[in-house]
C-alpha cells in the first residue's frame, strides 16, 4: 500500500509509527555517542585521527604510553576502542591520542612491534621484548639424529640451519617435544625428554611408542617421521648476503624499512616527521616479532624490496 492511499486513519497510524521509528533511532544514535564521549580525552587529539595506515598511542597523565597500537584506518580503529566495555579502565586514564601515519600496513606493524619494545605501554601484552628465545635443533650422531634445545645467546637464529620452532623458553621447547612424541608416535628417549633403559621408554610401555628406542622400529624411520612433523615449523635462513629495504608507497609518498636478519632496524621517508630512527644492527640480532611480519611476504616476494648496497 502506497503513502498516497492511506486512509486519513491509516495515515494517522503510519506517522506515529514513522515517530516512534524516529525517536528509537535518535536514542541509540545518542546512547552510542554518549558512551564513545564518556572520557576525559583531549577533542582535538580525537578530531586529528586519519582515516589511514599507522600507529596509535593512548597517553595518560605522565610520558610513558598506556597503550600502543596499528591499523589500516587509525580513526575507526581508535573509536572501537571508545566503545569497547571491557577496555574502559584504559579510557578512564587515557588523556590524549597522538598517531604516526605509515605508507602501508607493514611499516604499522614494524613500527608498533619496535615502539612497544622500547616503551612497555601498560595495556600492551603483547609483542613485548623476549630476552632469549629458543629452538629446537637437529644434530646428527651415529645412532641418527637427535634434538638438542638451543638459545639465541648461544646460536644465531636466522643464520643457522636446522632450526625448528621458536619458544620464550626451554620448558615451552620440551611441551613442543611431548606434543610431537604423542601425535607422532616418537620415542620419548631419543627425543630427550627421559633417560635410556634396556625396557624402552616410557611411551612404548603403554604403546605410544614403535619401539625405536629398543630396536623394534628402525631408527631412520623413526627420525624421518621425527623430520616430517617438523618441518612446518622450521626457522627459515635469512636468504640475502646484508640488509634490504622493504618499499612501500602512498601515492608520492615513499617508505624504505630497512631489514637484516629478519631485524627492523628503521624506515627512511620522503616525508618529513614519518621516519624512523636507524638502530644499529647487532650480528646476533633476531627478532621473533618481525620475523613473524616479514617472512612470509618476503620469501613469497608479495612486498616490493631492493638490496642495500654498501
């Protein structure tokens, strides 16, 4: 039925409902404008946020960041944050939001993981600075090859072959082991995990292990097995022979980050206020954060990036 045909009651009817539509509309407009608003933060900082990649940093009352984070619109971003329930203790604190704008995703998520590191926001729990990291590495022994738990102190990750996983700890490497034993049906002393004995391991008393420890398996089976359900986790080598650059462009706006090790040691810009310090490479630097942000587009060559002449 068209508005024209409505009787003068019918008519009556459909404005009071079209009022009630209104009004409804104009309530939830408010109640959600009231929660975003219910704040002390500087209008001006919140008016300033761009629709655009970058970081985001949420300032109290003294220096040190509350929290830092990245998106690909820092505006919508920040607001979700206003509106999210479970986050108003940081709000209530928060007086402030300044922004680092970036010429794509990856400079945001290179810059927040570097920024969090370095100033330890409050409300950040993750991408927070590891002291040691570990991994488990193959060795090869006359029986055939067995694991062995190594550390960042002593072995430079990115650069050593036959490295698999990375662990915050050697508890969490061992986890891995027990894990892998289960599912695979590995021998629970050849992985290190208890000592050797005549009767076998503990897995082949109650048949989660084929027996290699004791010879009822052969060994070579048993460690390609071992390899096998590795291999998804393997440390990839850092494949060039010194640093790149990673390009990113916004227009005119060009970005170079550069990268050694699977490290982020900075970003030269074309545009003033938008750079990032250079940090002097370490030869055992790795970082476990940018690795993870890097590998994947680097070895797949889905980023553009040039090699860093001398």
């Amino acid at each position: 039925m068209s508005v024209s045909s409505l009787t003068p009651k019918h008519s009556g009817e459909y404005q009071h409902l079209a009022s009630i539509r209104a009004a409804f509309s104009k309530k939830t407009m408010t109640d959600s404008a009231s929660k975003t608003s219910n704040h002390q933060i500087d209008p001006a900082s919140l008016e300033a946020l761009p629709h655009s990649f970058g970081v985001y940093i949420f300032k109290g009352e003294g220096t040190l960041p509350l929290y830092i984070g990245k998106s690909v619109d820092i505006r919508s971003r920040v607001m979700s944050h206003l509106r999210a329930p479970d986050e108003a203790r940081m709000i209530a604190q928060t007086r402030r939001i300044d922004f680092i704008e970036t010429a794509g995703e990856m400079g945001a998520l290179l810059l927040e993981s570097r920024m969090i590191k370095a100033q330890n926001p409050l409300f950040n729990q993750r991408l927070r600075r590891l002291r040691t990291l570990c991994a488990i590495h193959l060795k090869p022994t006359d029986q055939g090859t067995e694991p062995e738990i190594v550390d960042s102190q002593s072995v430079h990750f990115g650069a050593t072959t036959g490295l698999y996983g990375l662990f915050s700890s050697t508890h969490a490497a061992k986890e891995k082991l027990k894990e892998l034993a289960q599912q695979h049906r590995l021998c629970l002393s050849i992985l290190g995990l208890e000592k050797t004995s005549k009767r076998g391991c503990f897995g082949l008393q109650i048949k989660t292990c084929l027996g290699a420890c004791i010879g009822q398996e052969e060994r070579a089976r048993h460690d390609n097995r071992f390899l096998s359900a590795l291999t998804d986790s393997q440390v990839e080598v850092w494949p060039f022979a010194g640093p790149i650059d990673v390009i990113e462009t916004s227009g005119a706006w060009v970005q170079k980050h550069r990268i050694n090790n699977w490290c982020y040691l900075g970003t030269q810009c074309s545009k003033a206020g938008n750079a990032s310090p250079m940090s002097e490479f370490k030869p055992n630097d790795f970082d476990l954060d940018s690795y993870k942000i890097l590998v994947k587009p680097v070895l797949l060559k889905t980023v553009q990036f040039e090699i860093v002449v001398p």
